[in-house]
C-alpha cells in the first residue's frame, strides 16, 4: 500500500491567519519526499471557507503548486485532490496534465472531481450546483480521456465541444485518471473511465468507509470491470496519535482494501507530526508487530 501526505497550503495550515508561502510548502515536499512518502497531494480551492478563521481563508492555486513541485522533487509522486473539473476545460485541462507530467518525469496522479463548495463557484462565477449535474462532467470525461490517451478528439455535447483537438508534444505515457466520487451515477462513471478512484475522509475504516468501498465494487460489477482494476485511494485524517497508533491504523486501512492512503494533518501539517507519520510508515513496511500503548 502506497502512503502519500497533503502539504501546508492554505490559511490555517502555517502559524497566524496567513497562507503558508512558497518556500513553506516547497520544504515540506522536499521532507516528505526524503522521508520516503509515495505521494503528495495538493488540494484545489477558490475561496475555502475555514470556520476557524471565521470567514473565507487564502489558499494557493493548485495548477501552479503541481508545476513548481514538479520542478522542485525528484521521486515522489505528484496528485491533485481533486481538481474542479468544473473549473478548466477539460481539453485545456488535458494539455496542462500532459505539460505537468513531463515536468514531473512522469510522476503525475490527475485526480478530479465535480466540486462542491458553492461560495467559491459563485465568487469566481462558474455555474451553481443545478448547472452541474452529473452529465457534463461525464461529457467532459468524452474530451478529457481520450485526449490524456494521445487519440485526436471530435466532440459535440450539450456542455462541452472539441474539434480535431490533439495535443502535441504528445503525452509520454498514460497519466493515471483519479475520481472522486460518492453518489451512484457518479460512481458508475468513475468505474467506467478512472484508472483510480478516491474516498475521504476517515480516520478508521469504520462502518461508513466499508459501505463505500462496497458501492464502488457494485459500480465496477455493474461496468464490467474487476474489483483490483482501479487503484483505491482513501483520504485518512492523522492528529497526534502515537507511532504506534497510526501504524495500527496503517494495517486495519490496508486489511479493509485501500491501496494508497492520502494523509491529511489535522489541525495543520507539521514538521513534528509529519515525522511521526513516517515513523510509523517505516514500521508498517517492515511488518514489525504493533503494540497500541507501548
């Protein structure tokens, strides 16, 4: 099972009420990277809305942090969790992946969702939640994929159109496609076009994490696509447990089925809390017995 962290990159994450800068965040990659993480994940928000700051909260672009992670590690892989596809066109979008990976040495995870969070849509003016359904972001999925895949694409749909779009230089290998979802329909598109699929957020595989691990097997059944086809990524939320804790957690996420836990530090990533985590990854790799308490 691959492990993988969210840096600090929005208010709420650094000391005060700012965002952390670029230096911040670039440092924390390096470490994670060093310290032998799979993954690191970067979150796409607008305008997120931080109760604890009482009103919205700075957050960085999310396009922009993935080409200049790219450019600033070596090994470690690269995902968006998740990009609003609403938000780009999805042949846009396709080229921009292309150009990321090949900055990364192809080390990018695109992984995109349908968005939710209704203040960012309106302040930034893209269309309200009944403007959104399930529909166009399946129609963009017709332009996207392909694209990713190297094929020329022709397309007309209610939402979205292409015509002989292609992307040249073209894509060097296939970039692994993640989706979020939860609902039925959206499940059922997930299990028909992403290479991955991510749910989160979770703490333990308790009762509500194994009711969605077992929708999306119904929603591959239902496509026709073995359960071990499409990587299952899982959102887990790490406070100031012990390093014997999270590796117990490690072990329990693994047993229920996910094949790459995405961390995310609660109430912020630290130096201090990232290094337990890898602690406790290295304990889990080695398959060293776990003793809760010790």
């Amino acid at each position: 099972m691959k492990i993988g962290v969210e840096p600090p990159v929005a208010a709420g994450d650094a000391d005060g009420q700012d965002a952390p800068r670029w230096p911040a965040i670039r440092s924390f990659a390096e470490r994670a990277e060093a310290l032998g993480f799979d993954s690191i994940w970067v979150p796409d928000h607008l305008l997120p809305h931080l109760d604890a700051l009482g009103g919205p909260g700075a957050i960085h672009e999310a396009w922009t942090l993935v080409a200049a992670l790219a450019a600033s590690t070596s090994r470690i892989e690269i995902g968006t969790l998740v990009i609003a596809l609403p938000w780009r066109n999805p042949a846009l979008l396709a080229k921009m992946a292309v150009e990321a990976d090949e900055v990364s040495g192809g080390r990018l995870i695109l992984g995109i969702g349908t968005g939710y969070h209704e203040p960012e849509f309106a302040a930034f003016g893209y269309p309200p939640a009944d403007d959104r359904p399930v529909a166009r972001f399946e129609e963009a999925l017709q332009i996207l994929v392909p694209l990713l895949r190297g094929e020329t694409v022709t397309f007309t749909g209610r939402f979205h159109a292409a015509h002989e779009a292609v992307l040249l230089p073209p894509p060097s290998r296939r970039i692994p496609l993640l989706i979020a979802a939860r609902g039925p329909r959206l499940l059922r598109v997930t299990a028909r076009w992403a290479d991955a699929w991510n749910t989160a957020w979770f703490h333990t595989p308790d009762e509500r994490f194994e009711s969605r691990m077992a929708a999306f097997d119904e929603a591959l059944a239902a496509e026709g696509r073995p359960t071990n086809e499409v990587v299952r990524t899982v959102g887990i939320r790490v406070g100031d447990e012990s390093r014997e804790e999270i590796t117990e957690r490690l072990v329990s996420f693994e047993a229920k089925g996910a094949d790459h836990l995405i961390v995310r530090f609660e109430p912020k990533p630290t130096d201090v809390r990232l290094e337990r985590v890898a602690a406790a990854v290295e304990t889990y790799r080695a398959g060293m017995p776990v003793a809760v308490g010790a």
